[in-house]
C-alpha cells in the first residue's frame, strides 16, 4: 500500500463516498460554493433583532435590513443607512424632512440599490494550470497529435504543482481553486469531472462521467458555467438530485457520435463503463492536420472516469488495435493518442476477482441459508463440513468459533416474550417469541442486506435476490434513484414495504457487523436471521502463493495464479458478527482491477497513458508510471496481448 494515501483509504470507498456526499451537502447549503458577496454573510450576523425597529405597517419606503422607515430621508442619508447596515454597524437616521416627492420614487430607487447589494458578482472564468504536454498540428517524424513530453522535469513539476494546489484548496470555494492539468483536454476547449472549479477559461464544454459525488462535487443548482454532458440516466440525476436548470444539461446516447459546439470540430462518442448505472468513457476525437498520404489526421483522446475493464472495451470498434476496413477489406491500425485512465487499484495486491463470480457466491450462499431447515446436500452445509475437517472451524461450532461469538441473554428481549434458541440442527441461532414457531421446527426467515452506494452496487443486489425470488426494499431517497436509472429488471423487483422483500438495500458506510443485528430486530420476528454483505475491492486479499512485489507483466497477463478465484468457502464472517446476524466483506468492485488494467493497456494500442487517482503522493505517481512504463515494454517486446479465444476474462 505504499504507493496509496493510508489516510485517505483506510475505510475504502465508503469513506470517500460520504465524505464527498458532506462536502455537496455543505456547498448547496451555502450556495454555489460560497460564490457571493461576503459583505452580507460576515456583516449581517452583528445585527441583533431584538434591537431593530419595528418596520413601518404602512408601504412607507424602509431599510431593506433593519426595516426602520425612511420617510422624509434624502436618498444620500438613506443610501448610507443601508450601506452600514449592511456592514453590520447600522447607525441613527437624521432628523426627517418632508418628502418633497411621492414615497414610491424614493422605495423604486432604494431597492434597486439594494438589489444590487444581494446579487452575486459575476466571476471571469479562471485559466487551468498549464499543460505539460506539446500539443501540435503534426510532428515531423508524422506522429500523433501530442507530441513528445516537454520533459520528464516539466511533467513532474507539473503534477507536484497539482498536487500542492489541491491540498492547498481544501475547503476553499470554487473561485479560488485552479483546476488541475489532467482534468483538461488540451486543445479540445473540453474539461471532465471538474465542476468543483467553476468556469474554466477556454472550456466550451463540461463532460460529466458518472454520478458519484467525487466527480459532479462543485455541481449545484446554480451552474451557470457551461453545457454539461452526460449519459440519459447521469442526466436525469443531475436534474433530478441537484436541481441543475435543464438547459444547462445535454443527454448523450451511447455509441452515437456527435459534434461538441464551440470546440473547433471536435467530435465525441460515448462508450458504457461498466461502472455504475450511467457510468461512460468518453473518445475524443479531432481532425488535426493531414497524413502523408492526404487523409487526415485524428487525435484520439479517451477518458475512463470510473471503469471496470472487460472484454467488450477492448473488442469494442473504436477502441480495438486493428479495423478492417468496410469497402476495401483491408485491416488498419488504430491507436488512442492519450488514454485517462482510472488507476484506482493500481497496484499488484488487488487482483480481485470477477463480478460474476463474487455474486455467484454470494447468491449461492443466501440460498441455502434461506431453507428453513437445513439441507445436509446443499454446498453451503457441505462447505462447513470440510472447514471442520481441515479444522478451520469458524462458521461451524459456537464452542471453538473465534469469529462468531455466542450472544449474551437479553432481559430486555426475555421481559418482551423474545428469548434467543439454538437450533440443534444449523449452525445458526434463532430468535423466538411467544407467536413464532419454537427453533427445533426450523430456522426462520432470512434477511439479506447489502451495502450500496447512491449509485452503484444494484448488481449483486439483483444476483441476489433473483437467486432468492425475491423483492428488493429501499428506503424512499435510494426509490427515487433506482426509479431514475431506467432498468425495467431492477425496477420490477423494487418494493416500498420492508416485510416484502427478503433482500434490503442500505448506504454502505452504515452496514457493520454491530450494526446489523439492530436492524434484524427492527424486523423482527418477521426475520429471524439475517446475513449483509459490504461489497467493496478494498476486501479482496491476494494468495499467498502470489508474487505480488514485482511480477513480470507476462505472468500478470497469462499466469493461471492471477486468474482469481472466488467461492462460498472464501466467505468469511467479519469481526463482530453473531451467529443470528453475520457480516461479510466481499470483493465486489466496480473499478478494474490490477490485472485488468494490464490486459486493457496491453490489448490496445495507446500511446500515452494518464493516471486520474491517487496522484496526490509523489511516491504513488513513480510507482503507477513505473507499471505503465512495464506495459509499454511488454507491448514493445512481445506486441499488444490478445484475448483467450475461448471467451475468458
């Protein structure tokens, strides 16, 4: 982990995610990031209330602060009333004079003064910090658009002034902040999830990749800055969330190319994540000059934002090394000048595996212990029995379990008619009241919980409960969202009432092992047990058989070692968990993995590869350039890496 921010991942995801959600509430709370007049909000707390005047009853023209009335004030007297008023120090009216014209000219000219006292102030955009790249027509060897570093000095001052400017920034508003280089597509007049800035000079278009908070953070119902573009679903989330004014936000369609106004001829095509919902790449593409041969030449940009590589990003038509051609037959190469890339698990340790696979278990899971007797055949039962054969006995026996801990007897639950039992024939125990079956008759009902973000986590959820039949429960705020996504298979097995689904979604950070058996009796006895899963790569722990300190690029590519493996025996209760209600961290990630950003930069044919996470450390940017400088060696020795044929991943 040397080359990550201990501080900053310590509790995973989770942790940023509602650090992010608390910043967006603060800035919204005080409005487009504190961009206002700060006479107002520092002066205006001086005035006590119980020291103003009583304001006039009649429509007598008044002091739009303390409400005294100003009649038979000139306007210079009253102009500087309100003035000191606004600064907090009001001061007395002099001696009134008769109105020499109708009180309404004076309340016309007083308030439009004051209007211009609340209104914020236009801000000019401020200008991006200064690329370290070469951005030319052509170069004259006929290489890509982006030339060659200015140098390997300039780019890493350029990135430790990055990182200086961003430390430096934390807590500052919109207007003091400089947007950093790689948020910037140089020459394209186009910036991506840097809406925490404000108005950049020279961008024409702001691009947002998915609705996380660390990306749309600094987006608020007051952007006036510029277009924002998104996919549909992205789109009815800023709209819907944050109350962005509609015309402010343009809905993409995937794999449908378009021209981005004001950007010179730029064109943009928009490619799933495989992320969250709504989640996209986005290839950048611009005419910049002309071949040898007179055909124009392109500068291909791509930007992951969040992504979790598969094998559809690198058969996908514009992404792939190698196209044919169409009329002629003829197969041409295809290279990405620049790639963005999301280097969120840059780093050998976290090679986790699939999706699919950590569902499967999962769901596999759940379902045998859902019967409400146990099944001796089932894989859940048998897996048990060979732990106790291996004597590795921590979901076997309350007598020698380290991990699950027998629970005291409540008074509280024995003076409700609620006692705790112990099933002779599972593993489990059972809560048991006066007008539920005794446990010698069966286990109960399961409860299953998985921790989810806003946005994100709804597959193995939906794993889950098709593998249960059964409805998904979420709360109204986390409704609203789903309902948002436009997924008729998710949306079809959502429900409002808790009793109805054996499966509950709940906000990640919330989910722990102590926390999970209140909210069992929060159901209960229409639950008895429950089982809740924190879905998250930071849980994924590699084999010790695994050579993580500096493997070779080709072992990482095509050793069976790296192909991670995940099954119900690598399901292993948390810290905390109970026996009536167990916690489990699985590795369930929606970024790439290590060994899937090998095969993404391996397979293709990108010529400069940008990191986006974790750039803060002047170690971890050495040791992400380091493997991207691995990749390219590797590329250079034994060409680009091809895909099993067989279909694998």
């Amino acid at each position: 982990m040397e080359d990550f921010d201990e501080d900053l991942y310590e509790e995973g995801d989770e942790f940023l995610e509602r650090k992010f959600e608390e910043e967006q509430a603060r800035l919204e709370a005080e409005g487009d990031e504190r961009d206002y007049d700060p006479v107002l909000a520092e002066g205006t707390p001086n005035v006590k209330v119980e020291d103003l005047p009583t304001p006039p009853a009649d429509n007598s023209p008044s002091c739009p602060i303390c409400s005294v009335s100003l009649t038979g004030i000139d306007e210079q007297e009253a102009g500087l009333h309100v003035n000191n008023c606004l600064d907090g120090n009001p001061t007395p009216l002099p001696e009134r004079k008769k109105p020499s014209s109708p009180p309404t000219a004076i309340v016309k000219t007083e308030y439009a003064a004051s209007a211009d006292q609340f209104r914020r102030p236009v801000r000019a955009p401020k200008p991006g910090q200064a690329n370290p790249f070469a951005f030319g027509e052509s170069s004259i060897n006929g290489g890509s658009a982006f030339n060659k570093l200015m140098s390997g000095h300039a780019e890493d001052a350029a990135w430790a002034e990055a990182a200086a400017a961003e430390h430096a920034s934390r807590g500052k508003p919109a207007y003091q902040r400089t947007c950093p280089f790689y948020k910037i597509l140089p020459g394209l007049f186009i910036c991506v999830d840097a809406f925490r800035y404000g108005a950049v000079q020279g961008c024409q278009a702001y691009f947002l990749s998915h609705f996380h908070s660390d990306h749309y953070i600094g987006l608020t119902s007051s952007w006036s800055h510029g277009p924002i573009y998104c996919s549909h679903v992205t789109a009815n989330l800023v709209r819907q969330q944050l109350r962005v004014d509609p015309k402010y936000v343009v809905d993409l369609e995937f794999e449908q190319p378009i021209e981005v106004p004001g950007t010179r001829g730029v064109k943009v095509t928009m490619i799933p994540a495989n992320h969250c919902p709504g989640s996209s790449l986005y290839l950048f593409e611009k005419v910049v000059g002309k071949k040898t041969n007179g055909e124009p030449r392109l500068q291909r940009i791509l930007h992951c934002g969040d992504f979790r590589a598969c094998r559809a990003h690198i058969e996908h038509p514009l992404l792939m090394p190698e196209v044919q051609d169409k009329i002629s037959g003829k197969t041409r190469e295809q290279k990405i000048d620049v790639c963005y890339l999301d280097t969120t698990y840059l780093n050998p340790k976290y090679a986790f595996p699939s999706q699919q696979t950590v569902i499967k278990a999962c769901a596999e899971m759940c379902v045998s212990l859902s019967k409400h007797s146990v099944d001796e055949s089932d894989g859940w039962e048998q897996m048990k029995r060979r732990r106790a054969g291996e004597g590795m006995v921590k979901f076997v026996r309350k007598e020698s379990n380290s991990e699950i801990k027998e629970e005291p007897a409540d008074d509280d639950a024995e003076a409700d008619g609620m006692k705790l039992l112990a099933n002779p024939d599972a593993s489990q125990q059972v809560l048991c009241t006066k007008d539920t079956p005794s446990a010698q008759d069966g286990r109960g009902r399961l409860l299953v919980v998985v921790g989810t973000y806003s946005i994100g986590k709804e597959r193995i959820c939906l794993g889950i409960a098709k593998a249960l039949n059964s409805k998904i429960y979420a709360p109204p705020s986390k409704m609203r969202i789903v309902s948002a996504l436009e997924d008729p298979e998710l949306n079809a097995r959502m429900t409002g009432d808790p009793r109805a689904a054996q499966v509950h979604m709940t906000p990640l950070f919330e989910i722990r092992a102590e926390t999970l058996d209140d909210y069992l009796k929060d159901y209960f006895p229409h639950f008895t047990r429950a089982v809740g899963f924190r879905p998250s790569g930071w849980n994924y722990r590699p084999p010790t058989s695994r050579f993580l300190e500096s493997p070779s690029i080709a072992s990482v590519l095509n050793g069976d070692n790296w192909k991670s493996i995940y099954s119900m025996k690598d399901l292993v209760p948390q810290r905390g968990s109970t026996s009536r209600a167990s916690c489990f961290g699985v590795p369930y990630s929606e970024h790439s993995s290590f060994r899937e950003l090998t095969m993404f930069c391996c397979a293709l044919k990108i010529e400069k590869v940008i990191p986006t996470v974790n750039v803060g450390s002047a170690k971890g940017r050495e040791r992400m350039k380091g493997w991207i400088e691995r990749w390219a060696q590797e590329k250079r020795k034994s060409g680009l890496w091809k895909l099993p044929e067989d279909g694998s991943w």
